[in-house]
C-alpha cells in the first residue's frame, strides 16, 4: 500500500524556503471548488489541485508620499514588487518541481480584460481562501500585518498541502479608506464597492500622465494594518 503524502511536512517545507526566498505572506488553498473560474487550459490545470498564495510587502516610505493621486516613485516601485514576485514564484515553482510534482506560476499582474480586471485568476480570491486576510471595505485584501500593503503572486502545483483557514471580516469600525478615495467608490460594505467609478478614476489618472498604468495606491496608503484595524484572526 502507498505511503500517504504528509501535507504538513510539505507545507512547513515549503513555507521555510518561501520565507527564505522573501515572502512575507505564505498560504495554501484548494482550488477545486473554484476551477471554473480560472481562465487556462483544462489541460494545464486538470491536476492542479493547490494554490500557494505568496505576498510580499510594500515600502511604507515610498508610499508616504501618496495622497489623493498616485505618483511616479509608487507606479516604478510597484513594478519592481511585481517582478520581485514573478522572480519568486518561478523559484517556488523550480522547487516544486524538483521533488517530482507539477508547478504554474502566474504572473503577479498580467491583466487579460482592463476594462472587466480579469485576469488568469484572482490572486486576491486566492488570498483570502489561504487564509492571508480578508476582502475589506476597499476591494482589495487586507492583512492584520501590514493592512493593503502588499503584493500578490499565486503558484498552482499538485503537490499536496495541509489548508490555510479563511479570516472573518477584520476591518472593525475602520474606514480610513472610505474617507480617503478620490473615487468615492469606497463604501461601508465590501459587495458594495463602486468598481465603475473606480475605473474611471484611474483612467483619469492615465491620461493625465500621472502613471502609465491603471493603479491609484491612495487607499493602499492609509490600510496599513494594526492598529488602524481590529483583526479576527
């Protein structure tokens, strides 16, 4: 009879070496449920059971210096997080498959549909389901660590994990967000958010040459984590 995979022994594995390799956030999902909803080929994820969630922490001083709009030193650092990430799942991914089992890394921000922000899938989805945090009142995931401040990659692989746990709602009475959106698309509920008006708003901040790409940071900037939230973790 097979050895059963030991999930734990494979999860603390890989959490040391991703820790090592720079990740600040680590969390592990099944995707099962949720297949349908990630755009690859059936083929390329037919065994692909797990996603490990990475995050990586963005600076604080270079966000200091957005307030109402975004600026030029957030848009560069924002891509270089993006690379460091892309550079870190593709280590994982090697490790993976080093011991014998499938990995996919996917990319940290390649956007398929701007106008719809879909993407291969929603690293932020598969955040939450790892337990990394929780959706908050600003459409974005948010830690008890470091709040909005961080950046996401995902690694599909079938090698086998014990689960991360979801978080409950940990925003509390917290809405520095709310007052702080230029878009006013911020509302008190999360399944409220004005993704339209969201849009709009860093569209406008496209043509006027603010950033090349459509990102804003102003609610990034004020959701930094404790104490400015009451986490349940």
């Amino acid at each position: 009879m097979p050895k059963l995979p030991d999930k734990n022994k494979n999860y603390q594995t890989l959490k040391k070496f991703c820790q090592k390799s720079g990740a600040d956030f680590f969390g592990v999902a099944d995707i099962r449920p949720i297949k349908e909803t990630i755009v690859l080929s059936k083929k390329l994820i037919s065994s692909l059971d797990y996603a490990i969630s990475l995050g990586v922490k963005l600076s604080r001083g270079v966000l200091e210096d957005v307030e109402d709009k975004p600026t030029r030193l957030y848009f560069h650092h924002y891509r270089t997080v993006n690379v460091c990430l892309d550079q870190l799942a593709l280590g994982v991914a090697r490790f993976i498959e080093d011991k014998g089992f499938r990995a996919v890394p996917i990319a940290a921000s390649q956007i398929l549909d701007w106008q719809k922000q879909s993407a291969h899938l929603s690293h932020k989805r598969l955040a939450i389901l790892s337990g990394l945090g929780w959706l908050g009142r600003n459409n974005l995931l948010v830690t008890a660590k470091a709040g909005s401040q961080l950046r996401l990659v995902t690694i599909l692989t079938d090698m086998p994990f014990k689960l991360d746990k979801e978080q409950s709602f940990g925003c509390g009475d917290c809405r520095l967000c709310i007052n702080a959106c230029p878009a006013e698309a911020i509302k008190d509920a999360p399944e409220n958010f004005d993704h339209q008006a969201c849009f709009l708003k860093l569209k406008e901040f496209q043509r006027e040459k603010l950033v090349d790409q459509y990102i804003c940071g102003v609610c990034v900037q004020v959701c930094k984590g404790k104490p400015n939230i009451r986490a349940q973790a």
